[in-house]
C-alpha cells in the first residue's frame, strides 16, 4: 500500500509549479498526461489517455492566474456496443489562485485560496477534475466525432439477449403460481 501511494506520489511531482522565484508576468509550462497520471487517481472514470495541457500562469501581487489548454484523446468505454473507443478532448479553462494568511475556503469553484506560506501549486487536481468533468455522460462511440462504429456482432449478442429475458418474462406470466399471487392483492 505504501509503495502505492509513493508512486502516485511520484507521477503527480511533475505537475507541481513553484511560483515563489518566478517574476510578474506570464509564464508557459507544458505538461504530458498519460495512463500513469490517471493511474494515480483512485477509482478515476479514465484509465488511459494521451493529453496535453499547456497552462499559462500570469504571476500578479495577489494572486495567480491560469489558464488551462487541455488538448488529445482519452480512451472511454462505449455505454453500447462494450468497446473501448479514443474521444477527442478540447478544454479550455481558467483558474483563479490568491493568496491568504490562512488558507480560507472560497465559495466561487473559480478561485483557490493559498496560504501566502506556499511555494508551489499543484495543478493535477485542476487538470485531473477538468478532464473528468468532460467525459460525457453517454458514453457512445457512434457519437464521439470519430467515425468510429459500434460493434455490430456485439450489439447482436446483446440484443439476442434481451430478447430471450422478455420470452422468460412471459413464461413467468404463464404459471399458474404467479395468477394465485395476483389474487392476493
């Protein structure tokens, strides 16, 4: 468990900035996401993928601001036909960090509030959450963009399938034992 915990530890390092030596303005940092990042998250919607996300930090007085380019392809598992399916991502968002004597709960998803003691922002969390939000909540990959179809043969077992549960239904219905229980009510 502890070896665990320490890799995960490891692949998220990469995404921390440290903002302390950095002079006002805007800096570019580039990062790779790949299955180990999603690996790091517990129970996360995605397993694999292949992304990268350009972040603009704009270091002010008081408080830092992001702006987030994620771009590439996650692997989803099609809600339909079973299989696994590449759908594009495109996200653009924006992260608002300011700093505090103590670190304060905001009330706005927007912003972030640090102590004024921090040295570096981890922006995994961020990147991590964008990405999640964006896997839709009907996963098909006839609808992903890609051309991609649904496996026919696959779709045909299914149906088969279901077909098969409603004849079983209706046998149910035949038996004399389910009518008495009708009666009941």
């Amino acid at each position: 468990m502890r070896a665990k915990i320490l890799l995960q530890l490891k692949a998220l390092k990469q995404f921390s900035i440290p903002f302390t030596g950095l002079k006002i303005g805007k800096h570019q940092f580039d990062f790779e996401i790949d299955s180990s990042f999603f690996d790091a998250f517990e129970y996360s919607l995605v397993k694999k993928g292949k992304l990268t996300a350009e972040v603009e930090l704009d270091k002010q007085e008081a408080m830092l601001i992001l702006q987030i380019h994620i771009k590439g392809t996650i692997v989803l598992d099609c809600d339909k036909c079973l299989a696994e399916f590449d759908a594009p991502i495109n996200i653009k968002e924006r992260q608002i960090v300011k700093f505090a004597e103590d670190e304060l709960e905001s009330d706005d998803l927007e912003i972030i509030v640090l102590s004024k003691k921090e040295s570096e922002l981890d922006v995994s969390a961020f990147l991590y959450e964008f990405i999640t939000v964006s896997v839709p909540y009907i996963k098909i990959c006839e609808e992903n963009g890609t051309g991609q179809k649904c496996d026919q043969e696959m779709i045909a077992r299914l149906e088969s399938l279901a077909v098969g549960s409603q004849e079983e239904e209706e046998q149910q219905s035949d038996d004399p034992r389910w009518a008495a229980l009708k009666k009941l009510k």
